[in-house]
C-alpha cells in the first residue's frame, strides 16, 4: 500500500472518516452548572445519585446557552432561584456509561441565591445550604474543589 502522505486527500479523507467509524467511540456532553452562593456564608451542594456532594449541573439543551441551562439546573435540581455574577470556568472529566465512554465539559458560574428553599428533585438525593467550611469539607471531586476556591476568589462580586 502506499504512504498515506503519497493519496490523493479524496481518498485520505474516505480512509480517515473509515478509522474514526471503526475506533471505539467517545461520546461528548457538555454541562452547565452553578456555584450559589447565599449572603457569602453559605454555598448549596446537592447530593448526587452516588451520595457525592457536589454543585447543581446538567446538560446544556439545544437552543439553549450555558448561562441559561446552569440557571434552570439549578433551579430544577434544588428549587432555588439565583442570578450569574460571574463565569468561574470549567471543568473536564471522562466516564463511563452503559458502556459508552463519555468526556464531559461543565461550564460552571458563580451565583448569587435570590429566592427558595432547597428542595431536592427526584435527579438528586438531597439539596441544601452549608456553611463555606463545612462545604469546602463535603466536596470530594477534584474539579469541584479547584471551582470552589475560584468563587471564594470572586466573592468579593457578591454585593
């Protein structure tokens, strides 16, 4: 067989898109989440399905932008209204689900609470508010940690 470098691109392009078919698949999700925080005392954390405290975050539906969907996740995750003040950054990870590996960006933003009582939904086993020492102590993932010491940084946007 020839060099690949010696095909015409034609054919390059047909053998590349043929590999790629082939190879196991990676799927891509992209998330978009909240940092909320409450008169700068206390941040809201959500138990997720593996008993992991972490933020409020969820998948950013056609049409919608990240700044959008991070506001309706965390209002249907947690049943509380809350403003972006700022864009904190992101965070990438890979899993596994169904058999399918995943690498998913969440876009996550600080957020000042406005109104509600944390209430649960049926994606997440509980939702509330904690104390900033007793919530730096709660999260587990690394990405959550780096997230959180961003917003501490910007707290100071809080009015």
């Amino acid at each position: 067989m020839q060099d690949k470098k010696d095909l015409p691109s034609e054919i390059l392009r047909n053998l590349t898109q043929t590999t790629i078919k082939k190879s196991p698949s990676v799927r891509r999700e992209f998330s978009a989440g909240g940092v909320v925080i409450k008169e700068k005392r206390e941040v809201l954390l959500i138990k997720n399905p593996s008993n992991i405290w972490t933020f409020p975050k969820g998948h950013i539906e056609k049409g919608e932008t990240k700044e959008q969907a991070a506001l309706r996740e965390v209002k249907e995750e947690t049943n509380i209204d809350a403003e972006i003040v700022d864009y904190l950054g992101e965070i990438s990870y890979f899993f596994t689900w169904g058999g399918v590996k995943v690498y998913k960006t969440v876009y996550f933003f600080l957020m000042k609470y406005v109104a509600g009582i944390p209430v649960p939904s049926w994606e997440v086993k509980d939702a509330r508010f904690f104390p900033i020492e007793k919530a730096k102590q709660k999260l587990k993932y690394k990405g959550d940690k780096e997230i959180f010491e961003k917003a501490l940084q910007k707290m100071d946007l809080l009015l």
